[in-house]
C-alpha cells in the first residue's frame, strides 16, 4: 500500500513558512548586532540587579531589549530635536 501524500495547505505549510522567516529575520539581526560596539559599562548594574532577585534568564534579556528600546527612543527624540547629549 502506497503513502498518500497530502498536498501542501495552510495547516501544515505555514509554520514551516513561519519558521524560515524567523530565522531569516534572526540572521539578518545578528549580522547588524556584530557590527555594535558592547556597552557592558551601560548595562552591568541592571544586569547584578536582576541576578541577585533571581531572575530568569529570559527576563534579563526582556529587560537589556526594552532598556535598549527605550534608548533607542531617546536618541531618536534627541536627534528630532537637534539635542545633543
């Protein structure tokens, strides 16, 4: 008895789709991100902080992502008002 395949459809094609473009989308970041400088100076308090309650891994790295989000703001604020720090 022969397998039948099944043609491609949303159920089973998507994720796999899905899957790819993050990867894609991750190895675009990553090229990007290892032509930064490391701002561990910045950083280092906000890191010992949360180690020291014990955080999880991941909410460290939720946390460095939204700080630098929030940096991020903050210069583009000051660059739309032709501040300088």
């Amino acid at each position: 008895m022969k397998n039948k395949i099944l043609p491609p459809s949303d159920f089973n094609a998507k994720p796999l789709l899905i899957f790819l473009e993050q990867q894609a989308h991750t190895k675009e970041t990553l090229r990007i991100l290892g032509h930064q400088e490391i701002c561990f100076g910045q950083i280092k308090d906000l890191i010992y902080k949360l180690q020291e309650q014990n955080a999880p891994e991941w909410l460290i790295y939720c946390h460095l992502f939204n700080y630098g989000y929030i940096e991020g703001k903050r210069a583009e604020r000051r660059k739309s008002k032709h501040i300088t720090k």
